[in-house]
C-alpha cells in the first residue's frame, strides 16, 4: 500500500513522490524527453535527474510538468512541500473557481472603463462648449 508521505527530506525525494504517484520513471520519462529517447533511456535519465549524486537535473520547465501532473492526478505533496520551503501556503484552485474569477475580474474591468469613459466625456464637454461660446 502506498502511503502518501507527510514530509520530504529534499526535492529530489519530494519530485520521486511525483514520479511513483504518475507511474514511474518509464511513464514519466517520455512526458519530459519526448521522442528524443528510448522509453529505457528516458527513464534512467529520470532516475539521474533524481539522484543527487548524479549531473543530470530536471529543466525548471520540467519540474513544472511534473507538478501539473501530479495535480491532474490528484496530489499536492510536492507542490506543498515547494511551498513549504519557500515560505507560502499552497491552495488548489479548481479550473471552475478560475474561470468564474477570471470573467468577474473582466466585468470589473469593463464597468470601470465604462466610468472612466463617462468621466472623461463629461471633463472634455465643458471645455467643447465653452470653446464653441467664445467662437
């Protein structure tokens, strides 16, 4: 039984977590590697990645994959263990609660442009008359 881990040691400890949760070094190798490397291959380059003994280390974009993968697959502990380290707090927003933030930010916006428009057109009418009067 896997049992998800309350803490890391490191990050190569807290990124191997993502690796077992996404499948293993074999599924996760041609995520990252693409078609530039046999399946075999790509997943000792995975382990090298991980071993800090070894030179090869994950692309930041990488490690961005990886944490996106283990949120689509249900798991934060590497991403609460990033946020951990660094001093913040991390909350999962769910792409619905995103969208609907996203499109009251935007009528925000708009109803804004809107005053500010009204704002001006009433700071330059003034002046349009008073221009027309001394003609």
């Amino acid at each position: 039984m896997n049992q998800t881990p309350l803490f890391f040691d490191d990050v190569n400890t807290a990124l191997s977590h993502v690796v077992n949760v996404l499948g293993g070094a074999k599924r996760v190798g041609p995520m990252l590697r693409g078609d530039d490397m046999t399946v075999d291959a790509a997943a000792r380059w995975v382990l090298d990645c991980l071993n800090p003994d070894r030179p090869a280390q994950l692309h930041p974009h990488q490690v961005l994959v990886l944490l996106r993968a283990a949120r689509a697959a249900g798991d934060h502990t590497a991403m609460n263990w990033y946020c951990g380290e660094i001093g913040y707090q991390a909350t999962p927003v769910e792409p619905e609660d995103e969208a609907a933030a996203l499109k009251r930010k935007y009528i925000e916006s708009a109803q804004m442009m809107a005053r500010i428009a009204q704002r001006i057109e009433r700071l330059e009418t003034p002046a349009a008359v008073r221009s027309a009067a001394n003609a």
